[in-house]
C-alpha cells in the first residue's frame, strides 16, 4: 500500500510539472503572437512595417531594443546597401514618435552603420577622466567594433568594415599615448 501512494504521488508531481510546461509553452506562444511580438518575416521592409505597427502601441513602446535588434537580424540575411537608408528612416521614426530620443537614434545609427566611434567618450584626451578607465573605454570600443562589423554585412560595405577596423587602431594609439603622457606629466 505504502508503495502504491509513493507512485500516486510521482504520477501527480509528474502530472503537475507537465501541465506546467505546456502552460509555459501556451503563453511563450500568446506572447509571440501578441500585438508586441517582433516580425517572423524575412523580408526587411516588411518586418520595418511590422515593427512600426506593434510599437506604435503605447502598451509595446518598451520592446523597441528587441524589435531593433530582430530588423538587425532580418537584414544580415538580406544585406544590401539601401539598408542604410531603411535603418536611417526607422530610427529617424522612432526619435519622432518618442520612443527613443535624438542622442540614442544618432548613437544606434552611427554604432552600426558609420566609422565614428560613439564608445569612445568626448573627453578622450582627458588625463583624469580617460586614462583611470582605459580597460572599460577599451572593451567598449572592441564590442562597438564589432557591431559596426555587423553593420558593414548588412550594408554589404567592406569599405565600412576596413575604416572602422582603422579608426579602430588609432583610437587605441591615441589612448595609449594620451595616458603614457598624462604619467609623464604627472611625474
């Protein structure tokens, strides 16, 4: 009897962790299919259309870094250089609906699609705010890269590529040789 119970037991606790997978696999499906879900297709100016529609939904306007980051995704598969001006109008869109503002479309548009660097902080050349911090400026600089990597694939520009990787180099020296003088200054 006692062993009859234990079984009842593992069949209601298997039961119960079944009834909760599907429940979760239930509403990860609402939730694809809701008014806030990112596009399935894989044609940009679509799935640009689809974007707009679903965040123009006050209810949807906190999803724009997943709908950015999938239209980034659906252009890598179809990169052409009319691209540039696709993500250009969409995030010209997004800053005059307010879903973003003007400083963060300027920076997403040129962290991808353009050789200036926006990791690297304003006051470079600043002993004391740059130099205490040129491992974190550095990482930043690298992760920057290779988004503009991406960026060049969807633009199909390897151009972008070389002079961001460029840009990339002199960036490095110019710190180096802003903090080896600010020690020497300091010394």
């Amino acid at each position: 009897m006692k062993v009859q119970n234990q079984i009842k037991l593992l069949l209601s606790g298997c039961f119960a962790i079944v009834c909760l997978a599907l429940s979760a696999c239930a509403s990860n499906f609402m939730l694809a299919e809701g008014p806030c879900a990112v596009p399935s297709t894989k044609n940009l100016d679509k799935a640009i259309e689809h974007s707009r529609n679903a965040l123009s939904d006050h209810y949807c306007s906190s999803d724009f870094e997943n709908h950015f980051d999938n239209l980034l995704r659906v252009a890598e598969e179809n990169p052409s250089a009319d691209n540039n001006r696709r993500f250009s109008n969409f995030l010209q869109w997004a800053e005059t609906t307010g879903l973003i503002g003007n400083t963060k479309a300027k920076h997403r548009y040129t962290r991808y699609f353009s050789r200036t660097f926006v990791a690297l902080p304003d006051n470079y050349s600043n002993c004391s705010s740059t130099c205490p911090r040129v491992p974190k400026v550095q990482s930043d600089l690298r992760a920057e890269l290779v988004e503009k990597e991406r960026g060049s694939r969807i633009l199909s520009n390897k151009q972008l590529m070389l002079d961001a990787h460029q840009d990339f180099e002199k960036v490095q020296l110019l710190l180096e040789a802003t903090c080896i003088s600010c020690q020497a200054n300091a010394s």
